[in-house]
C-alpha cells in the first residue's frame, strides 16, 4: 500500500511541476500554458507538499501516514483554487489545463483512498 500511495503521489507531483514550470512561461515540447504567476506559485507549494508527503511515507514514523494525507489535502484545495478561480475567470482557460486539474483530481482521489485503506496498517506498524 505505501509503495503505491508513494508512486501515486510522485505522479502527481510531476504532473503539478510540470504544470508550475508552463505557467512560468516555459514551453515544454507542444505544451505550453498561459503565463499564471499565482497558478505557479500555487502548484509549485503542491509539489513540494506532495514530494513531502512521499518522503515521509518513507520514514519510520508514526505521523508519515498523517503527513502524506495532510499533503493530499494541500494539493486538493490548491486544485480546487485553480478550477474556481478559472471558473470565475479569473484567468485563461485552456483544455489542456482543464485536463491537467481532472488528472490531479484522479491522483489526489487514489492516492487518498490508498492512504486512508493502509490506515490501520501503517499505523500498527509504527
């Protein structure tokens, strides 16, 4: 279970980077977003949230399972900052970004139900 809630999250944490580094500007091969300062400062702390939580799933602690769901949680809420603001138009709206906020959502989604189903598991072992 923490191999997979770790596979899932580090998924997601290069989908949000690579999303952060589009809306910096930077054209990635056919993909390129509109420049969203605040769109890149807010997937870039996703990231990083995720990247932690991964890192903490592979410590022995008793909080690693806590810490990796507190960093879905961050991801989500950014996620769902974005897909508002986006509706509200607040900035341009691509496919492609609208397609990069559902695969977050998947992998948020997963990486939850996997966490919250080795629960009891992880905890017994710390």
């Amino acid at each position: 279970m923490k191999t997979l809630a770790q596979f899932l999250m580090l998924a997601n944490t290069c989908v949000f980077f690579f999303g952060a580094v589009q809306h910096a500007g930077v054209t990635v091969g056919p993909f390129h977003e509109p420049v969203i300062i605040p769109a890149t400062i807010v997937e870039g702390v996703c990231g990083i949230a995720l990247l932690g939580g991964v890192v903490a799933l592979s410590r022995n602690s008793a909080a690693r399972w806590r810490m990796a769901v507190i960093a879905n949680f961050v991801a989500l809420g950014g996620v769902v900052l974005g897909m508002v603001a986006l509706a509200l138009g607040a900035g341009p709206r691509t496919t492609t970004n609208d397609l990069y906020h559902r695969i977050m959502l998947v992998l948020i989604a997963a990486s939850l139900l996997v966490l919250l189903a080795g629960t009891s598991r992880m905890i017994r072992q710390d």
